[in-house]
C-alpha cells in the first residue's frame, strides 16, 4: 500500500481542481501548454531544496509548492507570464485564508523541510 503524504495530497486536491475548472471553460479538456514537468522528478526536489533553506519564509514555500504543481500542469513556458504569478498569488491567498486549507500547507511544509 503507498503512503500518501501531505505534500502529494494538496498537489492532488489542487490537480483535481485544476481539472474541473478546465472542463468546465465552455466543456473542454484540459491542455498542457509549453509541455509539462509531470515526469520530472527535479520539480519536487526543488521544492524540497528551497524548503530547506532557513532564510525562506513558510509563505515562500507554501507559494513555491503551488507553483510548482501550477508548472507541472501548465508547463513551464508560463512561469514568467505575470498572468501565471497572479493565479499562483490567488491560489495561495485562497488556502492560507481556508482552515483546511492552510492546515494542509503546513503539513506539506513540514514534511519538505523533514
């Protein structure tokens, strides 16, 4: 049985998110732009690395977890697109302001930076 931490279940609930959201934009699928990083497993280490670091706020990292999940379903050809950085911005405004919401990011900070 695979364990499933709590940095891997916020990426699966904001991955389930993002899903619905482009299947509802007038019933499309989703489509990856500037191919995607999803088999990539130096995504995560760089998270894991800048979690790491002790300079880093908690909220830099909870950001950069939500960015790095926004790349590896978007692609990376949108990170210096000022539309991406918004919607990471929104995102990680709307689950630090969740209990539930910001209950998980703090659990998958934690476990990046054990």
């Amino acid at each position: 049985m695979t364990r499933i931490s709590s940095s891997d279940h916020i990426m699966i609930l904001l991955r389930q998110k993002l899903e619905r959201a482009a299947e509802l934009k007038k019933g499309q699928k989703a489509k990856a732009v500037g191919g995607t990083a999803r088999d990539d497993p130096s995504n995560i280490q760089r998270i894991r690395a800048l979690a790491q670091i002790d300079t880093l706020s908690d909220e830099d990292v909870e950001r950069s977890m939500i960015q790095g999940l926004l790349v590896e379903e978007l692609g990376e050809a949108l990170v210096n697109d000022p539309k991406f950085q918004q919607l990471v911005s929104r995102i990680t405004d709307m689950l630090t302001h969740d209990e539930a919401g910001k209950a998980l990011l703090a659990a998958a900070r934690d476990e990046l930076k054990d």
